[in-house]
C-alpha cells in the first residue's frame, strides 16, 4: 500500500486543556475555539464567512491507535462494539469530523467556530463546506 501523508493545514486553539475536559460532541460542551490556519494556506479560506456552516476534519493526536472495540459513549454497562460504529477519538486512523459555524473572522484570517469538542493544539487537516441537498 501506498504511504499516505498528511500536513496541518493549521492547529485548533481551544480552552479544552485535557482530555477530561473535552465533551463527547460539541454540542454537549457548547465550546467555541479559534482555527488558526498556516498562512501558506490562508488563501484558502476565500468565501467563508461568518454563518458559514463547516466540516472540519482534524487529527485526534491524543487517541489510541490500537482500539478496535470500545464502549460507545463511555458507558460501561453497554457491551463493546467496533470502533468504526462509534465516533471514538481511539482509533486507528484517528480523523475527527465535527459540523461548526463561523462565528467570526479573527486576527490574521482565522476562524472561530462553535460547537468545537477538541483539545488545544489539535491539527487541522482539513475544512469543507456542509452542502445541504438542493444547495
């Protein structure tokens, strides 16, 4: 197989210091955070502004690679499952997909975004556009 490499695009900036902190999904810790982008690619985020609605897909640098079954949400008293039917950040490839909204346009270009459930210092490795069917 081919080796795959990937590059930050840019670094999330969050008050979620641990891992303790950081809620199952960014709706249930309703915490923004700022998308500092690498300035190489800060052209690419011309037509996004405020209200824009993203997918933003990050490396979840502090999971476990080696997890293929978990516990979904946490709950011990459910039996495990696949990883690949949760959204753990344990994992082998561990890609974290998280819907966000602009919420303003900061110093040097870069975004903050609400809801965002990730560690500070989390990379970035990339931002789409939610398309919404007929749009």
């Amino acid at each position: 197989m081919e080796n795959i490499q990937i590059e930050p695009i840019g670094f999330v900036r969050s008050p979620l210091k641990s891992l303790e902190d950081c809620p199952l999904q960014g709706y249930e810790g309703k915490v923004s955070a700022i998308i500092e982008v690498a300035s190489a690619y800060a052209k690419g985020l011309q037509g996004i502004s405020v209200g824009s609605e993203l997918i933003l897909l990050t490396w979840l640098h502090a999971g476990n690679r080696s997890v293929l079954t978990c516990y979904p949400r946490n709950n011990i008293s459910a039996p495990h499952v696949g990883v690949f039917s949760t959204r753990s950040p344990d994992r082998p490839n561990p890609v974290g997909l998280h819907p966000v909204t602009v919420t303003a346009i900061v110093e040097g270009g870069n975004l903050q975004v609400y809801p965002l459930e990730v560690l500070d210092g989390t990379p970035v490795i990339d931002i789409k556009p939610v398309i919404n069917a007929g749009s």
